[in-house]
C-alpha cells in the first residue's frame, strides 16, 4: 500500500509538470491549434523548453509513422530529447501512447471507426463524418490518410468512421450500402451525418446522396472513378454520369464540390455543370474550382489546402455561412 501511495504521489507530481496547452510556449500553442485541426494520423512533440514539432496526415493502421517521423525531427531541430505530447485527439500526459490508445468502437455496417481516435459514440459525439478514401488499381488504400478537412468536425467533436473498400468492383453497390450504414448510424442516434471523400471516396459519396442518404452534407474533392483522361475509352461516358449525379441530387445537404487545376482524371466542365445543377436545385453548395495554389489529382491531402479551406468548409456546412476564401 505504501509503494502504491509513493507511486501515485510521483506521477502527480509527474503530470504536474507536464506541460498543459496554457502552459506551451506561444509558438508552440500555435502548432497545437493547427495539430488538432488537421488529419489523423498525426503526433506532436515537445522540447524540455516547451518547444513544439508535429506531424499530420500519416498513412498507416495506426500512427507508428507519425510519431517516429515527429520525434526524429522534433530532436533534429531541438538538438535535445522531445517528448510526445499528444497522438491524434489524445493528449498523453506522459503516457505510453499505445497504452494510451482510446477503446475502438463497434462497426457500423461497412463503416470502421478510424484507429486511435476519441471516438464517443451516437448519444455524445457532435454527429458522425465519414472518410472514404481514393482507389488506385492494385493498391490496397484502407490504411491511407483521411484529407485534412476532417480535422475541424473531430475538433468540434466529431466521430470519425472510414468506408474502406480495398477493392473496388461494384461502386453502385458501395454507394447503396453507403446509404444503409448511414441510415443504420442514423437509427443509433447519431444527430448530423457528413460525407467527405476524395476521388473515388468523394464519387461514392455523392452516389450514396443521389440515392438518398439521410446526410447533412458532403465533402467532395476531385471526384472520379473511371480512371485517368488518357486511358478512357470514352470520355463522354465519365462526364454525362457526372451531370447525372449533381443534377439528381435534390435539396437538403450542404455539398462542397472541389477540384484542382492539372488534374489527370478531369474530363473538363464538371464545375460548370455542378454549379449549374445546383443553381437550378436550389440545393446549397459551394463550388471550390481551381483554387489558386494547388494542383494535381492528389492536391487536397497537402496539409496546406486543409489549412487555407478547412475553417471554411466547417463553418458553410456547419452554419451554411459562405466565408473566404470559400465564398
């Protein structure tokens, strides 16, 4: 009993001086305010000074890569031994980060909590975002990084699922059972239910509010799913079901509709024709066509998209305010 009442007495003395949020540095507050903000999985680090370091947007089954890749730079940098501070939404307070690993809720469905993240459940959480991930051929994407938009709703509370298909053989069938598990987490209790996706993710999300999914709203940035420009049989074929869908869709959720510059599964016009459907649907949407500073297929998982639009996207989803530089 006396060993256990000296072991307590240390480790309150231990998180005693464990650095709060208040207590950072101001720089390192800063990092903080950003790391929580951006994509799992992600692991921030700190000096015996207070000095900060973090690392967002890792790939993996859980954030072994985040937090080797943080420390290794954290102590680069500080030319001193760092300390983890906080794994995705976990602060550790000295922990062994995987002992400190938050319990997995159950499924849903298809849907899978994302690992080590403070997921609350239906009846305590804000509402539910779910991620589905790009597809390319031959490559399983279940472990890939969610973009970092995601990180403002798990900030505000948030549970974050993953609609993981390693294979992608039947998108009309991922999209109707998309709708299932939504209308599943919806009968759990969960109040607010968004969609968000890139590529193929972001193409079956759209699918699944074409066919009703009881959804607040969707995320969609550089929707595709029949493969780059160059190799099409018919390229025809990937823009008219485009039109399709945006056309479809009828009022109720919020979309925001993204794409970017020199993007090789882009047919052209598919801005052209979202803006115009939803003009004639009255459906709220913003349309993010372009954007100024970033290219490519793959240009919504640069951490520095999430931090130019992230706040933005929330607050029209959230709100429907339409603020720069989404507006």
């Amino acid at each position: 009993m006396a060993r256990a009442a000296g072991l307590s007495a240390a480790l309150a003395v231990a998180f005693a001086a464990w650095p709060t949020a208040a207590q950072l540095s101001a720089d390192a507050q800063r990092i903080y305010a950003d790391f929580q903000r951006l994509a799992p999985h992600r692991a921030m680090a700190v000096t015996p000074n207070g000095q900060a370091s973090s690392w967002m947007g890792a790939s993996g089954k859980d954030p072994s890569a985040a937090v080797e890749r943080v420390l290794k730079n954290c102590q680069e940098q500080a030319k001193a031994a760092c300390t983890l501070y906080a794994v995705n939404n976990v602060v550790l307070n000295g922990r062994d980060w995987k002992s400190a690993a938050p319990p997995l809720l159950p499924p849903i469905g298809r849907l899978h909590p994302e690992p080590y993240g403070v997921n609350r459940g239906p009846q305590a959480a804000a509402g539910l975002i779910v991620w589905s991930h790009g597809y390319m051929g031959g490559k399983d994407s279940t472990s890939s990084a969610p973009q970092p938009q995601v990180g403002n709703f798990t900030a505000a509370g948030y549970d974050l699922y993953r609609f993981d298909r390693e294979w992608i053989r039947d998108w009309a069938g991922d999209a109707t059972q998309l709708v299932e598990t939504v209308r599943q987490a919806r009968s759990m209790g969960y109040r607010r239910v968004i969609l968000a996706g890139q590529s193929a993710g972001a193409w079956v999300s759209m699918a699944a509010a074409l066919r009703g999914a009881p959804v607040d709203s969707v995320i969609s940035v550089s929707a595709a799913h029949h493969g780059e420009v160059t190799k099409m049989t018919d390229v025809s074929r990937a823009r008219s079901e485009w039109q399709q869908i945006v056309k479809g869709i009828k009022l109720g959720p919020r979309l925001v509709v993204v794409n970017f510059v020199n993007d090789t599964y882009d047919v052209g016009g598919r801005m052209d024709d979202a803006s115009a459907a939803f003009a004639a649907s009255r459906v709220e949407a913003i349309v993010i066509s372009n954007p100024p500073g970033f290219s490519g297929h793959g240009a919504g998982n640069d951490n520095s998209f999430g931090r130019k639009y992230g706040a933005c996207i929330y607050d029209f989803i959230e709100t429907g305010a339409r603020k720069a530089p989404c507006g």
